[in-house]
C-alpha cells in the first residue's frame, strides 16, 4: 500500500496541505508560507489549515489584527476636510468668463 | 442645504439648465467628499485645490450627461477620480509606481515582515496620525489604498479606472496596508507599557 507522500508524489502534488491530509497527520505551516497568501487571508478569511498557525503564531496573528485593523479605520475616515473660499471663487470666475453661468452670490466662504 | 429646501433631484435638473445657485448649492454639498478625495490622492493642498475646481468645472459643463442611473454623489464622485487620475498621469506618477510592483526584488513586500518579529501597531490609531501615514505612503501606493479602502471602489473599478491587472492592484493595496503598517508600528515593549 502506498504511503500519502507516495501518491502525492505519483500525482506531481507539492501542496503541504494535501500530503498532511493524505498522511492523516497535521503539518503545521510556516510564516512563509501563511504570509504568501496574506491578501487573501485579510479580506476573505484563511483557510482551516492557515486558522490554525494563526491559533500557534503571535507574530502573524498580530500581522493579521493590525493589517484587518489599518483596513477598518480607514473606511472611517470621513471627508472631513473643507476647501478653501478660493476654490469656489476660481470656478465662479471661469464659469462666468465663460459665459456658462450667470453670476451667484459667493456663500462659501 | 439646498435652496429653499429644494430637493437635490431638482437641484440637478436647475443646474443643467444653467442656474447658478442650484450649481453652487451641489457645490456646497458635495465639496467636502471631493476635495477630501483629491487631497488624499494627491497628497498635496495646492493640486487638491486645483483638482477640486477642475472636477467641479467638469461637473458644470457634463452635468446635462447625467442620467439618474447612479446616485449623483457616486456619478460626481467617479468623475472626480477620473480628474484626479488624469493629472497623475500627466505627471507620470502612477505608471512608475505600478511598474516598480512589478519588480521582484521589491522591499516593501510582505516578506519583509517575517523578521519585524517584534514590532506591532501602536495600540489604537488615531485619525490624525493615520491621515499623516496614509500621506506619506507612495503614490501608486496611496491612490490605491485611497480608492479601495478609504472610498469603497472593488478592484475590479480600480483596475478599470488605472488600467492595470486586478492582481496588481490587490498587490498594491497589500503593499500599502504592509507599508502604513511600518509607519504605525512600534515594538511589543512600548506598546505593553503603554497600557500599564
């Protein structure tokens, strides 16, 4: 009878993944190998085999926290700033230099 | 604030035809999300100014274009982008930027990281010093952070509006979270006593 890594083998397979589950044993994964699917992971989620060095790994699981973390704030950042007066002054003018509009009252000041 | 409490719908409608203070009440209401966009983007107050009047310029002179398929804030908004990314190309920036993500030898990717093994964000960031980072990032990096985390567009938009791969804009915008990360962080030490 052939062994998991025999048939992995055979069959040209490399994933780690795949010879730990032929082998009915866990291999765990590496930092490498966790961070190299990273932009995956951050927006969709690991897999059970990436979970579980996350379970093991304080320094990818901080990696994790803070990217998902950066990504959360941001989307809070509102649009909080406000132009300057000139901003509103300098369309008014070229639109009416244009003849695109008639002239209106500057309240955006 | 709409005049008189007019609707925006009909804001719009005025505005096409050529009413000033309707155009200069969408103006008001909308200037903050633009100039916001613009500033980010460019990372700069004098272009932002700049990019803030021609987006709004343009809003003027298309707004007859707009047909209510989308909301008008996303319509403006993506015409803004559009305003914004074309002065950036006329400068040459982001073409180089996605080049340079190209290169294998890039030290800014996540490899980097396997090493930092003791450097961790500090705490909660707040929206000031995020503001700072996000600034400092490099251009190709910042515009597409901007866009995809900070704005809401998927990468399928942001490939389509920069005319790149999805693959390298989601290459991007992990380098850019990789990157603001750098510039947060600071060691597990600090951050434990800082919470005593």
């Amino acid at each position: 009878m052939k062994t998991g890594h025999e048939l992995i083998v055979e069959n040209g397979q490399e994933s780690i993944a795949a010879a730990a589950h032929n082998a009915g044993r866990h291999i765990q994964m590496n930092c490498a190998e966790f961070q190299r699917d990273l932009p995956l992971i951050i927006d969709t989620g690991g897999t059970e085999h990436q979970e579980a060095h996350l379970r093991t790994c304080a320094v990818c699981r901080d990696l994790v926290s803070d990217l998902r973390y950066i990504a959360e704030q941001a989307k809070l950042l509102i649009p909080m700033l406000e132009p300057s007066p000139k901003v509103w002054e300098g369309i008014e003018e070229k639109l009416k230099s244009e003849g695109l509009v008639k002239p209106v009252r500057a309240r955006n000041t | 604030m709409m005049p008189s409490g007019m609707p925006e719908s009909e804001a719009i409608e005025r505005a096409k035809s050529g009413d000033g203070q309707c155009f200069e009440a969408l103006y008001t209401m909308h200037k903050r999300r633009v100039y916001s966009l613009c500033l980010r983007m460019t990372g700069n107050t004098a272009e932002a100014e700049d990019l803030t009047q021609e987006a709004f310029l343009q809003l003027y002179r298309k707004i007859a274009t707009f047909r209510g398929e989308s909301a008008f804030s996303t319509w403006l908004h993506r015409l803004a982008v559009n305003v914004v990314l074309m002065h950036l190309r006329k400068k040459g920036l982001p073409e180089v930027s996605l080049q340079e993500t190209l290169e294998p030898a890039e030290e800014d990717g996540p490899k980097k990281d396997f090493g930092s093994q003791d450097q961790v964000l500090a705490g909660s960031i707040d929206r000031v010093n995020l503001e700072r980072a996000i600034e400092s990032l490099p251009p190709g990096y910042r515009i597409i952070f901007v866009l995809h985390d900070i704005e809401g567009y998927e990468h399928n938009e942001i490939a389509e509006m920069m005319g790149c791969s999805i693959g390298n804009s989601k290459s991007q915008l992990h380098k850019a979270r990789m990157k603001l990360r750098d510039l947060l962080k600071i060691t597990r030490a600090e951050r434990a006593a800082s919470k005593r």
